[in-house]
C-alpha cells in the first residue's frame, strides 16, 4: 500500500499569508494535485498537524474544500500546536476519527495492511507538545489491541532532539513516557511526524522517527546553538511510505514543483 504524509499546512483566510510572505494557501493545493496525480495513486492520505496557522473556522472550511476537490482517497488528519479542536472538529466533521474521541482528536485505522495509530500530542496554548496519561494509555491500548499488524504511530510533535535550537524547545516533552510504550510494541515500524519543516530521521525506542518536510516553507537549517531560528523557502515536500509484506515500510520524498526531465539515460 502506499501513504501520502503531507503536513504543516498552514492554511491561512482567503488573500493572507502566512508569516506575511508564504502562500500557504497556494502551495497546499500544488501539493495536493502533485499527490492526485501520482500513479499508482496513494491508497491513503494521512495530514500529520499545523492543517491551519490559526485554528480558525474559515481555515478549516478551506482546507475541508481543498480536501475534497483534490483527493479522491480518504484522508486521515491529526492536529498540531497550531490548530485548535474545537474548530477542527467543526470545521473537518466529515472526514474519519477527528470525533471519536471526546478529549482528543485520536483514532486508529485498521483497514489496511498498515494500521495507523493516530495521536493527538497538542498542550493547548502552548508550542511544545505532551502527551498525558490518557494519551499515553489510549497509545497502549491501542497498541496491545493488534501486536502483529504492522503499525505506524503519527504524531505532530517529533519526541527527538535534532540540533535546531527553536525547534529542540518545543519538541514532545513528554517523549521518555511515550518511548517507554513504543518500545513494547515491535511492530510499530515507524514514527512519523511533523512540526520541524525538515527531513529528519533519528532512531528511538528500537524504531524510527522520521519528520517530513512541510508542503509550504520549511525552518532553516542552522544548527548553532544561539541560532534564533528563521523560515525559508526550500522546496516543499511530501512523504511516500511505500508497504509491501516483502520489504516492509520504505519511505521517499517526492518535491511538488516542476522541473527539468525526466531525460533517458544515455
Ligand atoms: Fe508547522
């Protein structure tokens, strides 16, 4: 099966920036016909946090348009630091698990032969993520429900410290708990995130993390410790997970955008 991870969205209100200068907007909807287009076509979409910029209802409208405009498969979303539940729920009702939990936007999906445990890892308010007890134990049920199935976990806050400064402050706090629980589980094959705007793999708790780039400005790379941290615009990016049986989860990054080829070997 394959599993586009697009996220940090950022979707802002009609005619408005991002961070004054990025057009979030704009360059959501290149990425979600560069996934449309793709063949074979993704099986799934899964939207791994930051879907708006401001948790405002008028984002989430866009974004549930854009959604069905563009993608013909179904759509799995979890929130970031900066969305807001409440909104989310209203505004992205439709789509499946963002109401099965009463407290978190937290679900699982069983329906292919990559089971999705998708966490809700938001402190509301704040830019760092946590995950609580009952987080930490709907994680574990979850889990424990289907040890054999191949799993991934996704979540917005990556539990890893990676060398960018701004990013390391507002990571998962909470991430020695939530290894503990990981690291029971074998078949979770990977951990999968947004929030740092990069490509970032790390090992952790006898599996993967791997960030995805976001599909709109990404942090720029700057790994002094003083560094004060900046956006720019790389080229934005999404994840492919490919899963067979044969060779497990082998992931690529595909860049939305045009350019020059493909040419023949020569
Ligand atoms: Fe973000």
């Amino acid at each position: 099966m394959l599993i586009a991870q697009l996220t940090d969205l950022h979707v802002r209100p009609h005619g408005v920036l991002a961070n004054r200068v990025v057009d979030t907007n704009a360059m959501l909807e290149r990425a979600l016909k560069h996934v449309a287009a793709l063949d074979p076509v993704p099986d799934a979409v899964i939207m791994s946090g930051d879907l708006t910029d401001m948790g405002l209802a008028e984002e989430y409208a866009i974004l549930a348009d854009l959604i069905r405009r563009h993608l013909k498969m179904p759509a799995y979303l979890i929130p970031g630091n900066h969305d807001r539940r409440e909104t989310m729920r209203q505004g992205l009702s439709g789509l499946r698990g963002i109401a099965d939990d009463p407290n978190f936007i937290q679900y699982t999906v069983d329906d292919f032969p990559l089971r999705l445990v998708m966490l809700d890892s938001v402190v509301p308010g704040a830019g760092h993520g946590e995950l609580c007890a009952a987080r930490l134990s709907f994680l574990e049920r979850a889990l424990a429900a289907a040890p054999k199935k191949p799993t991934v976990v996704v979540l917005h806050h990556p539990p890893i410290t990676c060398g960018i400064a701004m990013m390391d402050e507002i990571n998962l706090h909470t991430a020695d708990a939530f290894a503990a629980v990981i690291a029971k589980h074998p078949q979770v094959e990977r951990v999968l995130c947004g929030h740092h705007h990069r490509p970032i793999v790390a090992r952790f708790a006898g599996t993967l993390v791997q960030v995805a780039p976001s599909v709109a400005h990404q942090v720029t790379l700057d790994l002094k410790p003083d560094a004060e941290g900046s956006l720019i615009m790389e080229p934005p990016a999404y994840l492919l997970h490919r899963w067979t049986p044969e060779n497990g989860l082998v992931s690529h990054q595909a860049y939305v955008g045009t350019y020059p080829g493909p040419y023949p070997f020569t």
